[in-house]
C-alpha cells in the first residue's frame, strides 16, 4: 500500500544520505559519487534483482531452489554454446550458482590482460568491446542475450583478449569457473574441454592456415580483434558439434 511504499522511500533516501556522508568522509570526486547515486537510482526504479530472492531463500530446499533457477536462467545458459547441451541435472545446479549484477555506464566488465575465471550474459543494456588503448573494436555493441568470457572455461588461465565496456546501464548473468569445482563438476567441465579445444584446433587450421594454434595460444600474431573473433567462431562451432555430434549428445 501507500505506507509501505512511503516507508521504502524514507529507507531508501536514509541510506542514500549515509552513502553520500562516506563519499564525502572519503573525498570521492564529484564526478563518481554521481555515478554511485545514479546506480542506486537505476536499482530502486527497476529492480532488476528482485526475482534472485527465492533462488537464495533458505526456507526453500537446495534442490527446489535449483528447479526455481533452472526456470530463470536456464534458458539464457543455453545460449551459450559450451552449455547449450548440458543435462538439466547438472545445468540447474550452474543455474543456482548464477549471480546477477548491475554495472554503471563507463563500468568495465572485463579488463583486458586479466585472467578470465567468468563468464558474463547480457540481461539487459548494451556493452561494447574496446581495446586497450580504449578504442572500441569496430562498431561492435553487445546487448540482451550476447555473452562473452566463456573461453576461461576451455583455457583456464587465459588471460582476456579484449576490454569489455558499459555503454548504458546493464545487468548480466554471471557464472564463475569456480562453480563448477563447488558443484564438483570438475569431470563434466573437463569432457567440454578436452571436445571443445580439439575443435578450436582443426577449426583454426581449417579456417584460416596463418592462425595456427601456437600462435593462437601465444596470442602472438593476432591483434585484440582478431583473436576476440576467432574465440567468438570456435565457441559456434563448438555448439553445432556439442549439439549434433554424431545425432546425439555426447554429454547425456
């Protein structure tokens, strides 16, 4: 009702003025305390979390909660070709373990140079690619149902080719590496792999001979772009294999 609302404003408006208290205890520029306040803003007028709530209530049983995200988020891990063919049985476990999270204009998703442990999908907004230097790559935007990141998870230890930038307010689902040795799903993570990598190797081969796998490894002969596309074709034949294999999928 009404009260209610009007209680959550006077909450809201609280913790806004104790933010703003830290920012200025801090001496944090203008310029970022704006963006911290217009975050808030975003999250209290759509509430792009709010449905995260029963898939982390522990009232609820694990497995329960597990069938709730498999509804959620399943369909979107789906899209991403190295998941596209995982059992419900081990695809809503991935799915509970799933994080929602909201970044700001001018946020970077992912730093060029780290080493990837996430893989990130796009809920909502757009997100764009840039080099290192800052420069986008090309005119590539990203929106609702890209994904990018998913390489750690053939490679781990790789280390990111490409920046990836908010351009407007964006939440994306976030499955790290590490759930799969929580769920002790190391076994199903190394199947994907070990299928996975071999078909980048003959696709890479095959596809363009300059782009040999030792180069590709090193990253030595490729620029940011170039390597960002050559993950992104592999990762889509990775899914037309993983999906029709032999008429039937090998991970069942």
């Amino acid at each position: 009702g009404i009260n209610d609302k009007n209680a959550i404003a006077r909450m809201r408006s609280r913790m806004l003025c104790r933010r703003r208290l830290e920012m200025k205890a801090s001496s944090v520029p203008k310029d970022l305390m704006n963006k911290v306040e217009s975050t808030y803003e975003y999250l209290w007028r759509f509430a792009p979390d709010e449905r995260d709530g029963m898939l982390r209530d522990p009232a609820l049983s694990l497995d329960l909660r597990r069938n709730l995200a498999l509804h959620v988020y399943g369909a979107s891990l789906r899209k991403v070709p190295l998941l596209s063919d995982i059992p419900d049985k081990y695809l809503k476990c991935l799915a509970q373990k799933v994080e929602m999270r909201t970044y700001t204009p001018g946020d970077l998703l992912m730093l060029v140079g780290e080493v990837g442990t996430e893989l990130f999908i796009v809920h909502s907004g757009l997100v764009q690619p840039v080099r290192e230097t800052g420069e986008p790559l090309r005119d590539c935007f990203l929106g609702e149902g890209s994904f990018f990141g998913e390489v750690c998870f053939l490679k781990p230890g790789s280390r990111r080719t490409a920046s990836i930038l908010c351009v407007d307010f964006c939440t994306a689902l976030v499955l790290t590496i590490d759930a799969f040795t929580e769920l002790k799903l190391e076994e199903l993570l190394e199947a994907l792999r070990k299928e996975a990598q071999s078909l980048q190797k003959n696709y890479v081969k095959v596809s363009n001979p300059l782009l040999d796998s030792e180069s590709h490894d090193k990253g030595s002969s490729m620029d940011e772009l170039e390597s960002y596309k050559t993950q992104s074709l592999n990762a889509g034949l990775v899914a037309k294999k993983l999906r029709h294999p032999s008429g039937r999928s090998s991970l069942s």
